[in-house]
C-alpha cells in the first residue's frame, strides 16, 4: 500500500541525515568521549569522580542485624526482604547470633501457586478472544519468580515458614532462569488446551487443571526439592549447642511460636507514585502470589508522610520492606545511590530532564528492588539527610552487603514501604481504609521486583 505524505516528510530522508552528519563534529572531546565509549561501559565513563571522595557511612538510627543474605542468580528479592524483616525480628527477640528462613521453601509454593493463578486466570477469561488486552497479557506473563510483600503475606500466613537449613536452597532455586522458560512454555501450552473448548464444563476444566498443576509440581521437586512437612529444631548458642531441647514443628506452628505477626491485616504498603492522586488507595490486578490471596493493594502517599513513618519504624528498631528503581545512579562498587555519582547528560551532550512522575508514566522508572530499610541518618532538625537498606545480593556487595541512599536520590527513586500499623498516623491509617481504585495489570506499577 503506497503511504501518501503530508505537508511534512514523516520518514527520515536523505537531507535530514546530511543535517544530522554536519551536526556531529568528530574531534576534540567528542573524539576522546566516542573512543572511551568504543571500549568501555556508559557508566564507567560516565561516573563522576568529583563525587568518589570517602563517603560517611555513620547513621544516627540503625536497626541492628546479622549477615547479608543472598539471592544469587534469581529474582526473588521481594521473599529475601520479607523473610529478613521476620528474621530480624525474631534474631532480637530470641537474642540469636544468627537466622535465616528458607527462600527456597516459601518459593516452591510460590510457584505453585502463580501457576494456578494462571491457570484459573485462563479459565475465568476462556470466552474472551486470544487477542483481547489481559488474554495476551496473561500468555505474555504466566509465571514469575519476581513479587511484593503481599505475596510474602499470603504465602506465609498459607504455609508458614521454616529455618533455612531444613528446605536448603538448590541451583535451580539459586538460578531460576535455568528452569523457568519450561515452567512457562508448559503453562501456555495447557492454557490453549484449556481455552481449547468454549463450552467445557467448569467441572471438567477444574479437573483439567489440576492434573496440569500435578504435572508443574513434579517438575518444581525436581528442580528445587520437595517441601518439607515436619521438622526438628532448638535455637542454638555461638558454639553451636542447642540453647534448649529440640522440638517438633511444622511450618506453621514454628511461625506461631516465633514470629506470630499477622502480615495480611497489621501492616500498610505505602507508595510514591507522584503520576496519581495522593491519599487514595489502589490495587492492580492479577499482582497476586494466590489466587485466594489479595493483590497488591497500596495506599499512595506524598514523600514526607511515608519519611515519617519510616523514621518511627527504624527508631523502634523495626525494618521494613522496602523497594526501589536500584539501578538508576547506583554505583555497585560502593554501594552508595547518588544523582551525582554519573554525569550522561554530559557524556551524550543531551538533556534528561524528566521528573519522577513522567519516569513511571512513561515505563522509563518503577520498582525494580526490595530491599530492608534499616537506617536513617538525620541532621541536628531531625530531617533525614541518608538512608541504608540491607540487601541480598551477598556480604561482598556495595556497603558490606548494603546500599546507603542520600535523601534526594530517595525522593526521585525509592516507591515501596512496608509499615506496621503502630508506626502510622491516625490520618494514613483512615485513607488506607478506602475502597481501591483496581488498575489494570499492565500498569507501570505491576511489581517487577
């Protein structure tokens, strides 16, 4: 078909790329940069070294803890950050020289379960065309080792939790990647035979599932181990020796006796989303770990307000689950997140100018991360001047495992906060009780941590 122009050449032509060609002068600095960039990173020359003198790690609140955790090759920050905030807890209040859950087991169920959201997602949208916006979502996204705390919530209040060294991890667990794009391809091939017949029975399509799902818990034992369903345990001393008799357990008595927080009803998932209206709740749909569970339901807040509950939170010594766009001005060597650690708009002779609002509507920024806010640094007013989050990218990583953040680099990047109802003002307590606007899946603040 022969496309007519307008008044204005909408395609790129012969005049315009000689204008491009006289506006590039290949000399001087333009040389040096072109040539630095022929054989290096963007970042590595973009960093400013202005900016790499020694930086001040001290923090005038910080919770105390013990080791750095470390997902390796996978996704699964937002389970890391979960279990460490619980760990926390229970390393203060046992007075413990060391705990870690098992990531590994609350994974496999997690799996498990994203596989028969997807599935009964397929079912419950069979009479919609293939073409239709959440049916091709859905085929582009049947599974995921990324989540949020809602999924922490539901998983364990579903299926508790149990000592790392019960459910240890596995390579496949430590590298999902490795296995994933088979769970994946297996779950789409079932749901085009599922979405096969139209005028299926619901009996029949659940029976169908469930043989399915069989199948995808087979193939989750052979890649991270079966879960386990009863185990021993006693705390021990920094000697190794028990601290009191072993007992029996199962996950779920062990997190009654040991951590018994209601995740699901006692804490708030704040947000920072300066693209929608503050002070209303939202939820967005099919971000869900269960599909008896609950979407991520959040309440979107104004910096100052979630800076507020934060600093409450870490002066009582909680953490917090935390999440962020990780990678914008983060230097990995040190750890520390900085807008002044690299210079692009000087390295490519342009301008980036948008704000924190335009960045998420326009898919260019949004939660990437969960981490574990533990520190606060706050000036002589009391105004938070850094932060610093526990990570779990391994003890070698950044700051000795941790990632200090200054205050403005907070503001443009940080989105996701976790807070115990006790740390939050009667005011934000009252708005996250209003009935969620439900967007939808494809929305830029669909978890991707």
């Amino acid at each position: 078909m022969m496309i007519t122009l307008g008044s204005f050449a909408q395609n790129i032509t012969p005049e315009m790329l000689s204008s491009f060609e006289k506006d590039v002068k290949v000399e001087g600095a333009f040389r040096a940069i072109k040539n630095a960039l022929a054989a290096n990173s963007v970042a590595s020359i973009a960093l400013n070294q202005d900016n790499q003198t020694e930086k001040d790690t001290y923090f005038s609140n910080s919770v105390p803890s013990k080791g750095i955790t470390d997902q390796q090759s996978s996704g699964r920050c937002w389970l890391f950050t979960g279990l460490n905030v619980l760990r926390a807890k229970m390393i203060n209040e046992q007075k413990l020289e060391g705990m870690e859950f098992s990531q590994n087991y609350l994974f496999f169920y997690d799996q498990l379960e994203k596989a028969n959201l997807f599935l009964q997602a397929i079912i419950d949208t069979r009479q919609k065309p293939q073409d239709d916006r959440t049916v091709m979502w859905l085929f582009q996204n049947p599974l995921a080792d990324g989540g949020t705390f809602t999924g922490v919530a539901d998983l364990v209040a579903k299926y508790g939790v149990v000592p790392a060294g019960v459910m240890p991890e596995t390579y496949g667990s430590n590298h999902t990647s490795t296995y994933t794009p088979y769970l994946k391809r297996k779950l789409r091939e079932d749901a085009l035979a599922l979405r096969a017949d139209a005028k299926a029975k619901p009996a029949a399509l659940q029976k169908q599932k469930e043989q399915y799902l069989a199948e995808i818990y087979r193939m989750l034992v052979l890649t991270l181990g079966e879960p386990v369903k009863e185990f021993t345990w006693a705390p021990k001393d920094k000697n190794g020796k028990y601290k009191t008799q072993p007992k029996k357990y199962t996950p779920q008595s062990f997190y009654k006796e040991f951590i018994n927080l209601d995740l699901q009803n006692d804490f708030v998932m704040l947000m920072n989303d300066p693209s929608r209206d503050y002070w209303k709740t939202y939820e967005i749909q099919y971000d869900r770990h269960t599909y008896d569970g609950h979407n991520w339901l959040y309440l979107n807040l104004p910096m100052e307000d979630i800076k507020e509950a934060a600093i409450a939170s870490i002066k009582d010594s909680t953490m917090m689950y935390f999440s962020c766009d990780v990678s914008k001005f983060l230097d990995r060597k040190t750890g520390i997140a900085d807008l002044n650690n690299f210079s692009y708009d000087d390295i490519f002779g342009v301008k980036f100018g948008m704000d924190k609002a335009q960045r998420v509507s326009s898919f260019d920024s949004g939660s990437t991360h969960a981490m574990t806010l533990k520190a606060v640094d706050l000036d002589a007013d009391g105004k938070p001047v850094k932060w610093m989050v526990e990570n779990s990218w391994g003890a070698t990583s950044g700051h000795k495992g941790h990632i200090i953040m200054t205050d403005e680099w907070f503001d443009n990047y940080m989105f996701r906060l976790v807070v115990d109802k006790k740390y939050l003002s009667e005011k934000v307590l009252k708005a996250a009780q209003q009935k969620p606007t439900l967007l939808p899946c494809w929305d830029p603040m669909f978890a991707a941590e």
